[in-house]
C-alpha cells in the first residue's frame, strides 16, 4: 500500500471512529382537533388548563432552559419521576439542543405553498413513571431562536402524560388539543397582550369554546356562500342592504376599536399624525395645481376646505372607515381636461364642472344600485398591484418635475449662464483672438439680459431642494425600517417607526427653514378667506353644455368606480386579516353623495386613495416577522379598524386652515417631494409585482425559497411579470399624455385590465401557474 492509500485508509477510520452520529427525523401531518364532535378536547381544556403552569415573558433563551423553568413549576410532591428522566425523552441528545417531539402549525407561504409557523412550538412526551398529565405554556420575553424551523419562537408548550394512558389521553393527543387552539394568530396577538395568568387562561378558554361552534359557522357561511352565487345587477340595491346589515351592528366597536385594547390609543395616536402629514401636505401641493390651472378658481383653501366635508362626512359612514378618500393627481388631470373642454365650446368653468361633477354623482349611485361593484371578484391582486405602482410613479414624476424645475429656474437659467461666460472671459482677459472677442461679446449680451431678469444665478436653492428632498425620504424610510434594527427597546422601535413621516417632515422642515434660512426658497401660494358657501351658477350653462357633462361625468365615474374599488379591495386584501367586512357599495353612495355636494359649491372632487388608503391599515396593524428558508417577513397578525383615527385627522386639517397662513411659508417644497417618494417607496413594500420585477436582475440562486418561484417555472414567472409591465407602460402612456382628450380615455384603459387579465392572459400563461402567482379568489 502506498503512502497515499495509506492516508485515505487513516481518514476513514477516523471518520467511523470519531464523534459524528445519526440521527432520525419524521415528519407527518395530524389534523386540527373538531371541538364541535371531539368531545376530549374541551374536555381536556376544563381539566388541564386551570392547573397548567403558566410562566410569562421568561427570558431563557435555551430550549433546556425554558423547560427546566417549566419542570421547576410542574412537578409536584405527589410525582417521583425526576427532570433528567423527563428530559431524556424530551431532547434526542446529549447536550439537550434537539427537541424530540414537537407540534407546529403550517401556514400559507407567501406566493402560495406552505411554510411551519415558527412562532410557537408544542413539545410532548409519554412519560412511563409519570401519575397525571400536565400542561406547562411558556411565553418567552421576545423571539427566540430555538432551532431548526423554529427560529422566532414567542410561545412554547410543554405536554407530558403517563405512558399507561389510553389512546385519547396521549400526549400526542393532547397537544393535539393546544396547539388547535395556538395555531390560531389572533389568540397567539390576544396571549401576547396578557398581564396576568389568570387572564392568559382566559382567552385561551374563550377561543376553545368559540371553536367549539365553528362547525354550525362553517354549515351557515356555507349557505351564504350559496345565496350569494344568486347574486345579479339586476337585484337592485341588495349590495347596499348587504352592506349595511354587515357593518352597522360593528358601528359602536368602529370608535371603541380606537382607544380600548392592547395599543390601541398609541396606535390611534400616531396614525392620526400620519394621515394628517400625508393628507395636508399633498392636498396643498395638488391645491397649486389646481390653482395655477383654472387661474385660482379652485385653489388650495377649497381642496382643504372640501378635504375636511368629504373626509369627515366619509369616516362617519362610510362602511369601510379604514379607506382613506381626498383628491388625487389622475382627478387633477381630469380637472384639467374640463378645463380645457369648456375654454374650447366656450363654457363657463365652475358651473361645467360642478356639472360633470352631478353626472358622475348619478352615475356612481346607478353603480350602487344595480351592484356593479361585484365585478371586482374578476380583479386580481396584478390588477391592483399594476395600479398602484402607477401610482407611485406618478408621485414620483410629480417629485422629479418639481426638482427638474428648480433646477432650471435657479440653477441653469440664462443669469447662470452669462456668470459661467463671464468667469471664462475673466480668465483669459490678456489673451486676444477673434474667439475670444466673440465670447466677451456674447457675454455682455447676457449680462445684459440678466439684469433685466426676474430671477437671479442662486444655485444652492437648487442643491437645499435635493437635499431636502432626498433627506426626508431618507429619513422618513430609516425610521420606518428603525422597528427591524436590534437598537432601543421593542418599544421604542416601533415608536421611531409609528411616527417615521411626521417626524421627518417636522425635522427637514426646521433645517431647511431654520439650518438654512439664509437660502431663498418659493414658499406655497395659499390665500385664505376667498371662499364663500355660495351654489355655483348652473343658469350660465346651456342644454348642449348639460348633455356634454354627461359624457365627461361617465368617463370620470370609471375612474372613481375603478380607484374606489381598487383602494377598498386592498384595504380588505386577505392579508389584513381583517375582520368586520367590506361595504363596496354602500361607500360608492357615500362616495356619490359626497361629490354631489362638493360639485354644488364648486369644490374639488375626491375619492378613494392610493398608497394611503393601504398605508393606514399598515399604521394600524401589529405584526410579527416569519422567517422562510432564511428570509424574513412581516405578517399582520391584527389591525385596529377604527374611524378615529380619519375623524381625528381631518379634524386637525380643519384647525389647520386657522394657522396655515402662519406656519406653510416654513415648510419646504422640498419636503412635499421627499413626502411624495417616501409614499412611493413603502407602496412597493410587499408589492408582488415589484418583487418580480426585481427576479428579473436577481441571481436565480438568492431567490426567495419559500416564493411562488416554487410551483411556477421561472421563464412563466418572467412572462408574467412581461405582461404586467406591458399593461403599466400603457396606463403610463395614457396617464402621462399631454393630450388632454386621450387621457379622458384612461380610465376605460383600467377597466379593460380586467378582461385582459382573464381572457388573454390565460393564453399566454397557463392557469395553474397563474393560480399560483395571480390567485383571482379573494
């Protein structure tokens, strides 16, 4: 035998002789315990659960650790196995690290598939020398890491029982009982939430007994689900009553929601100030749009002043007070178009489009009536999605064009230019050549025309606005992601985050105003006291004028029964999680009627919100962080759906028209912008296209591993994510038009999404790869 063979020989015995050992795993899949037919189950829960051990916020970070401490409080005078027998049967080795027998929960993966519920782990053995079951529930101080596919664990059960026991007492069995119960995320939010042990056994009682009758929900939600296949237009006005039955018994707990409950005012208080920053200050941005394009006849105090009416009227009843309504960039657009439509036939502005504003008032109610609203069960979250980053582009062209202006106003105007050919003349000032006289020549010229200039060379204006502007986005997102960082308390993160965008536009504002006063910057035009509750003057119009409004009015209530729809369809997406149910069509009426009165005294329009209306729910929501295949991300485990927080909010907008005056000159167009890309930003946040979008330059191997790309081959994912953009690049080109009759046809363009999306797209991708990336059930 050579040397060489004789290394290898050497290396196999020390790889069968050394410290490496095997181990055996299983898995199989148990079902949930039927507490309506299982009678052992509330059974077990009368009987365990009143002397189970309950340890709270323990801060034991070690497997062995957790259940000593729960050993320590279950073991009584009257057992005489000892803990190291008991944890001999309860860890597979030596250093007691691997569990032997665990329950976990499987939960729906993102983008489909399934994935384990990391957050609590039941652990369970046959003890031969043990007397009685017991139950011991630990609920650990924050997550912890306590193995393989249970990295994030918050609560962790402990089940033992004799061996002797019959089949129905195993602690198999048992646990089956517990973790029925733990598998479900509201009960793990509401033991969370838990101050003592004798509450924390409460809920857990509670949620066995309402489980005990989900058998009789599951038989009547079935039979409801069979009535609403009945469901036609032509049933005129049983959407609203639907609508009305299912949210008015919920109307008093819509305001208790807000202040009654673990965070709940924390959390009321902080959304408050969210909305009323992200509402105040692009209403006022969208108010010198308007101002500057019907030359002040709708101005910045009528887009607060119908803001306040609209926004109030709709959080009292609405059906769905989580939506977030205020006028938008596509109805500026559209404002624009009638503008434009009424200066070409010569018609009077404000009555033309109070007019318009009836018809689609009309319209919106016929919607109502006749249930269209039904039609969003063929919307699927691309749809959405595909609007919604139309939106974020369109908050981000708006920041873009307001830099890009800045810019050529004061950083590259013609005073800039004659001080740039001057400086060179300066520099050669002894040389002489027909060149250069021609350059001196042409420098005088400009000099010239710069001390007839309006504006001045003050190129730091420029630099402070893109300061301010990326700063405040910057800030805004730190902030916003602050909760994810390992810094300050649990609490405190989620603070910092809570408040992320007031706090940074309150502090951009101060160094922008205050750090660089000396900076000359173009503050906001707002003049208060021009409005008066005067009815427009409808007599200036002709028949002619009346009929041409009803055109315009159809094709603005496509817009508004498309925004609406799609704002409240993300609102009640399923991964909310949220409870009381939505009212499409009673709030198109809300909606309907709102505009009505708003078109009567010549105000703004203004529906439903995009990236608001999703962004409030997320301000009001508790999460808790899913690790899958080593990538982390946020799940909603509970949202306060409250009208508070948009009463209270509006409220404060009203109270602002008092000192606006006062307080707008010191806040920075700039910080507007930032406030415009930080809503674009945390729109993509969870946004499935977006992601996609990003597959497209990502290496195949860092894909997401608990992702769609799992059921769905990546050149389908691809061919998908294709379509999605094409149909992007066409709302973009419609909306973004400088033809204002072409853009009149863009809300038709969202609309025929819908078809595409279930006619031709199925054509280009097969329908259970799209079930898997695309689910169209709601």
């Amino acid at each position: 035998m050579d040397e060489k063979q004789a290394d290898h020989s050497l290396e196999l015995e020390d790889d069968l002789d050394g410290d490496h050992q095997l181990i055996s795993t299983s898995h199989s899949t148990i079902q949930k315990k039927d507490f309506s037919v299982e009678v052992r189950g509330m059974m077990d829960i009368n009987k365990l659960l009143d002397q189970a051990s309950v340890l709270l916020d323990t801060h034991d970070t070690s497997p062995e650790g957790i259940i000593d401490a729960l050993l320590d409080t279950m073991l009584t005078n009257k057992e005489t196995v000892t803990k190291p027998e008991i944890k001999s049967l309860l860890f597979s080795d030596s250093e007691n690290t691997v569990l032997t027998q665990t329950l976990q929960g499987r939960v729906v993966g993102e983008g489909g598939g399934s994935t384990t519920d990391q957050s609590w782990v039941c652990v369970y053995a046959d003890v031969p020398t043990l007397n009685n079951r017991m139950v011991g529930i630990a609920r650990l101080a924050s997550q912890t890491n306590l193995g393989e596919q249970a990295q994030e664990v918050r609560f962790l059960l402990l089940v033992l029982a004799p061996a002797d026991e019959k089949g129905t007492k195993k602690s198999l069995e048992t646990g089956r009982t517990f973790s029925t119960l733990f598998s479900s995320m509201p009960l793990r939010h509401t033991l969370l939430e838990s101050t003592d042990i004798l509450t924390f056994k409460g809920y857990i009682r509670k949620a066995a007994n309402e489980i005990t009758n989900l058998k009789e929900k599951a038989d009547t939600g079935l039979e409801k689900e069979n009535a609403e296949k009945k469901f036609s237009f032509l049933d005129a006005g049983r959407g609203i009553r639907e609508d009305l039955s299912r949210r008015l018994p919920l109307y008093i707990s819509d305001y208790k929601d807000g202040v009654i409950g673990h965070k709940a005012l924390q959390k009321t208080i902080s959304t408050t100030f969210f909305l009323y920053f992200s509402i105040l200050l692009p209403a006022i941005a969208f108010g010198n749009l308007q101002d500057g394009n019907t030359s002040s006849r709708i101005n910045v105090e009528k887009v607060l002043i119908g803001q306040v009416f609209g926004g109030l009227i709709f959080s009292i009843l609405a059906g769905q007070p989580l939506v977030v309504v205020m006028t938008t960039a596509p109805l500026v657009l559209f404002t624009k178009i009638i503008l434009n439509i009424s200066e070409d036939f010569e018609i009077s502005f404000l009555p033309f489009y109070a007019m318009v504003g009836l018809w689609n008032s009309v319209f919106l109610i016929i919607y109502a009536v006749f249930n269209l609203s039904i039609l969003m069960k063929f919307s699927s979250r691309s749809t959405e999605e595909i609007f919604s980053n139309f939106i974020s582009i369109a908050l981000t062209v708006d920041a873009m064009k307001h830099l890009a202006a800045s810019f050529r106003q004061h950083y590259s105007n013609d005073v800039c230019y004659a001080e740039l050919k001057q400086s060179v003349v300066h520099v050669h000032e002894n040389l002489t050549s027909p060149i250069l006289t021609a350059l001196d020549s042409a420098s005088r010229e400009r000099r010239a025309a710069s001390e007839d200039a309006p504006v001045d060379c003050d190129r730091e204006v420029s630099i402070l606005y893109l300061l301010l502007m990326l700063g405040t986005v910057w800030f805004g997102l730190t902030l916003f992601e602050f909760v994810k960082t390992p810094y300050l308390s649990p609490r405190k993160r989620e603070l910092l985050s809570d408040y992320a965008l007031p706090v940074s536009v309150v502090i951009f504002s101060i160094i922008g105003s205050g750090v660089f006063s000396s900076v000359k910057q173009t503050p906001f035009h707002y003049e208060a006291g021009q409005f008066d509750f005067m009815p427009v003057q409808f007599s200036e119009l002709t028949v002619g004028a009346v009929f041409l409004a009803a055109v315009l009015g159809f094709s603005l209530s496509l817009l508004f029964f498309m925004d609406q729809n799609i704002s409240a369809a993300m609102v009640n997406s399923p991964e909310n999680r949220l409870k009381k149910g939505n009212a499409y069509h009673w709030d198109l009426v809300v909606v309907s009627v709102i505009n009505a009165i708003l078109s009567i005294f010549g105000l703004p329009f203004m529906h439903a919100v995009l990236p608001h209306s999703p962004l409030h729910v997320r301000c009001l929501a508790d999460v808790e962080t899913r690790v899958e295949g080593g990538y982390a991300r946020d799940v909603v485990t509970h949202v306060r759906e409250t009208r508070l927080t948009n009463i209270f909010s509006n409220i404060a907008i009203g109270l602002s028209l008092l000192f606006l005056p006062y307080v707008l000159p010191y806040v920075p167009k700039a910080v507007l912008d930032g406030l415009f890309l930080y809503m674009a930003v945390t729109a993509l946040f969870g946004n499935q296209m977006f992601e996609r979008f990003c597959l497209l330059f990502t290496e195949q191997a860092a894909y997401p591993p608990n992702h769609y790309v799992k059921r769905v081959p990546q050149r389908k994912i691809h061919t998908f994510t294709f379509c999605q953009l094409v149909q992007l690049l066409v709302l973009c080109v419609f909306g973004f038009t400088p033809w204002p009759y072409m853009k009149m046809i863009f809300p038709v363009v969202i609309l025929v999404f819908l078809p595409i999306r279930h006619k031709i797209i199925p054509k280009i991708v097969d329908a259970k790869y799209l079930e898997a990336i695309d689910p169209t059930s709601h």
